[in-house]
C-alpha cells in the first residue's frame, strides 16, 4: 500500500468514529468533540491529496489551515452555545432538550 492510501484510511476512519459519535452521542460536547474528528479526517485527506503533486502541495495545506481555524471558530460558537443551554435548561443532554421542546 502506498502512504496515501493509508493516510485516506486514517481519514476515513476519522470521519466514520465521528459520525459514529454523532450519532450516538447524547450530550451536545461528544457531539462537538466528534464534529472536530470529522474536520481533522477532511484536513488530513486534504493534506493527502495534495501530496500527490508538488506544485498543489503548498495549496492543500493551507487549505487545511482554513479548516482548523474554521473548526475553532465553529467550536467556540457551539461551546457559548452550550453554555446558554446548560444555564437555561439545567443540562446538557441532547435528548433532554429535545424533550423540554415538545
């Protein structure tokens, strides 16, 4: 196997553990928490890709900066969003607020 075979292994895997999390998941921080592993599994299939020619390669990785910094930003919206929530509501468990919705 070549290493960008196995580097888009390791992504995918990243990207099904989150979505596995997702799913399963009932408090709004592992859902975030695997919302990250996702973005670092596309950030490092990107990172792979571009390896494959040299002139892309300098493109993909800061194509990739773009993603961590939106993943920051994304987790530091979500995390003041759980905080509101958890203050309001008294928990942080998805299905919780769902329940208190309907």
């Amino acid at each position: 196997m070549t290493p960008l075979v196995l580097y888009q292994l390791v992504a995918l895997a990243l990207l099904g553990i989150g979505l596995f999390g997702i799913i399963h998941r009932r408090s709004l921080v592992g859902m975030l928490i695997c919302v990250e592993l996702m973005l670092n599994g596309a950030g490092l299939s990107i990172v792979a890709a571009g390896q494959l020619t040299p002139a892309s390669a300098t493109l993909a990785q800061l194509s990739t900066l773009l993603v961590m910094g939106l993943a920051a930003a994304e987790a530091t919206l979500v995390l003041a969003i759980i905080l509101v929530v958890a203050k309001r509501f008294g928990t942080e468990g998805s299905q919780e607020i769902s329940d208190l919705k309907g």
